[in-house]
C-alpha cells in the first residue's frame, strides 16, 4: 500500500479493479448515450427502394437532353406518385410522373427534375396535364437508390459505438426496437460524518447540510451510472461497517465522502481494512489528497475527502472514468488545451494542483483565469468554471502569460481538438 500514489498511478490501479457491466436489452430510446455490446445489423436495403429526393416531376434524362429556361422540353404528366404510394404506369418517350419527395420511382424514370424548373402549360400539373421542363438532368440526378446506405446484413452500427441520435435513427430504421448495451453501475453514495443534516433542514449549531451526497449523485449520473443515495452515516465504527455491509449487497460501486482522514473519527479505512482491502489512502494531489481506494468482496470501495471541491475534483479524477469504464466506454480522458494564463499564480511545489478556472479564446488564442476562490470547501468556483487548471509537481510560481494545461469539463471523453 502506497501513501503517496502519483495521479496516473492511482487512477491506474482503481481502474485495473473495476470491471465491465455485463450486458441487458433495453428499449431502443433507453439506449441514447449507452455503449452498444454487439454488432447491429441491417434487415432491409436503406433506402429500401429507388425514390425521389426532391418534389418534381420522374422523367427519362435522356428526353430532356439541352432542355433550358430558353427552351423548355414539354412533357405529359402520366401519374401522380405520393410518398406511399405504389408507381402504376411506366414511365414513355415524353412523359413524366409528378412525384413528392420520399415516393418510389416508377419504372422507365431514371431522374427527377425539381418543380422549381417546372411551368403548366395544360391543366393543374397532376394527372393529364401538359408541364414544360427548363433544366436538364443526368441520369440518377436527385433520386435516392436502393441500398445507397445499407444492404441487408451489413452492419450499421459496431459494437463499442456510443448511441447518439443518429445512432438511435439508424437502428431504428432497420428493424431494432430493442438492443444491447452495457448495463449503467448502481453506485452506493454514501455521505459520513455526524455533523451532517438533510437539505430540507436549517443546519443548527455545529451542523451542515449533507450537499456531497447530492453533488456526488449528480456526478454519478453524470458519469453514466445509477446513483443509490444512501442515509447519512454518523462517525461510528459499528455504523460504518453496517452502512458499508449494506452497500456492498445492493451496488456495483461504493462512493464514500468524508471520513478518510486522520482525524479522531474518521472510520472509513479502518472499517475497510477491516470488511475487505485498502490499496491507497493518498494521492498527491490538491485539492484531495485524502483519496482511499479498496475493494470489498469484489466491490470497488472510492473514498472521498470531505471537503466539497476536494470531493469533486476526486470524483473527476477517478471515479468518473471508472463509471464510464464500467459501462463500456474506451474514452475515459477529458481533452486537455493549452492556455495562457491571464494573471500570476501561486502554489506549493510538493503536489499537483487542479484549480477551478474559466477558459476562453481571446486575441491571442486561449487563455484561462481562476474561477474564484480555490478553497476546497466552497464550490462556487467550480460551478462557475469548465476546466481544472493542472499546475504540475515541483513547480511554486506561474507568471501571467504562461502557457498551461487546462482539462476541459465542458467537453465529453474522446472529442479531439
């Protein structure tokens, strides 16, 4: 057991612990934003037919040969073809059907020229009318073919796709109203400390409302996961190992806040080494260097510091890939910019900062200021913020202008910049 883990190693070692759900058929709607666990394959041709892209008029190109706004090429209009319908007539020498968007093509057709470039001559367009035609067309022009998209038997969408919803109108049109993804992690939340009351209470002396649990939901959900709120936990050893019993039979993943400190009663490690195994209990990082990691009888085991920043940026940092692990997601990193910052900052050199800051494009290119205060207690500034700011080990003073990293909590895992 480490007591000082670099971030990548304990981030590592979480993760080498955390397996991927397994698999459940779920409602085709319930699926947007969930990982797809097999290949899906196409039971019809899409388009399912040759038909027309635009409203105009199905024509033989080869009649309209030189046809223009100067000399217009008059046809007979044989049909009217609705979306739906079902071509009756064929198509002949100087003849066209009128045609909406989305109707088949009838046979001896092999375009279409759109109704803009169409005048009456005769009638009202539709059936037995006479339509002069002032543009050219090549054959294939504004219709959609048969199996341009798919064929029968090929594969739409691949499994380990994120369903968007492109994804969603894919499947759904060919022939899947229910699918196979990889099942969201019920993920145990619990808050310690006796000195926790709910939100719906005025928190009396020496009290503070239990924000962290709903925080930490909120980043469960977040994160792909089924958040499992659990009763505050008073700082007492039989109480913790009770709440950590029950967590364990009824969740995926335990997420603790508070209590894994060196303070007098924090219970949370001692009932861990207890109930299973305790593989880190600090990080060097800031905020949160109080970050514990175990396993109890299979069950991954998170603790976090309870300081509401610290809790937020050690969820990030590790829980979140984690969850997205676990639901079968590959991109687990956050994109990372280049910024210039916009004012000095300061930091003590022995760990590594993730400051809440607020990056924007200026003049220059990028550049990032800090969101408000960095107290690890108030969460005002990452509320306000859309990135950490990573000042690195070994390093005190950043001058304005410097170029730093900035993790962007505004952009999802895998988008590339």
């Amino acid at each position: 057991m480490s007591s000082g883990m670099t971030v990548e190693q304990a981030r590592e070692l979480l993760l080498q612990n955390v397996k991927v759900m397994d698999v459940e058929q779920v409602d085709l709607l319930d699926a947007l934003g969930r990982v797809l666990a097999q290949d899906m394959e196409s039971d019809i041709d899409v388009a399912p037919f040759d038909n027309s892209a635009m409203d105009g008029f199905a024509v033989r190109a080869a009649d309209l040969s030189g046809a223009s706004e100067a000399h217009p090429v008059r046809v007979k209009v044989i049909e009217h073809i609705a979306a739906g319908d079902a071509p009756e007539i064929t198509v002949g020498p100087g003849e066209a059907s009128r045609i909406m968007t989305g109707a088949p093509m009838p046979a001896g057709a092999d375009a279409v020229v759109m109704v803009e470039y169409s005048s009456v001559i005769e009638g009202d367009g539709a059936t037995g009318s006479l339509v002069a035609l002032s543009r050219e067309v090549t054959a294939g022009e504004n219709v959609r073919l048969q199996g341009e998209e798919v064929r029968a038997g090929d594969v739409v969408v691949a499994a380990g796709d994120v369903l968007g919803p492109a994804g969603i109108g894919l499947l759904a049109s060919t022939g899947h109203g229910r699918v196979p993804v990889f099942r969201r992690p019920r993920v145990a939340v619990l808050s310690t400390g006796s000195e926790l009351v709910e939100v719906d209470q005025v928190p009396g002396p020496g009290k503070i409302r239990n924000s962290n649990s709903y925080s930490v939901s909120a980043q469960v959900i977040a994160a792909g996961g089924v958040p499992v709120r659990m009763e505050v936990v008073r700082d007492d050893m039989q109480a913790t190992r009770e709440a950590f019993t029950r967590a364990v039979e009824n969740s995926d993943f335990i997420v603790t806040t508070g209590g894994v400190s060196v303070g007098d009663f924090d219970y949370v490690k001692p009932v861990l080494k207890e109930l299973g195994e305790l593989m880190y209990c600090k990080v060097t990082m800031r905020p949160g260097n109080p970050q514990t990691m175990g396993v109890i009888n299979g069950v991954p085991f998170f603790g976090l510091p309870g300081n509401p920043t610290s809790t937020y940026v050690g969820f990030e940092m590790f829980v979140r890939p984690a969850i997205r692990h676990m639901t079968g997601h590959t991109k687990l990193d956050r994109p990372v910019v280049s910024a210039r910052l916009t004012h000095d900052v300061r930091k003590k050199p022995d760990r590594r900062y993730f400051m809440r800051g607020i990056v924007s494009r200026g003049q220059d290119g990028l550049e990032v200021l800090l969101a408000g205060s960095q107290s690890s207690a108030l969460l005002t500034a990452a509320h306000r913020g859309n990135c950490f700011v990573v000042l690195p080990e070994g390093e005190r003073e950043f001058a304005a202008g410097q170029i730093v990293n900035c993790m962007r909590l505004d952009m999802d895992e895998g988008i590339e910049l």
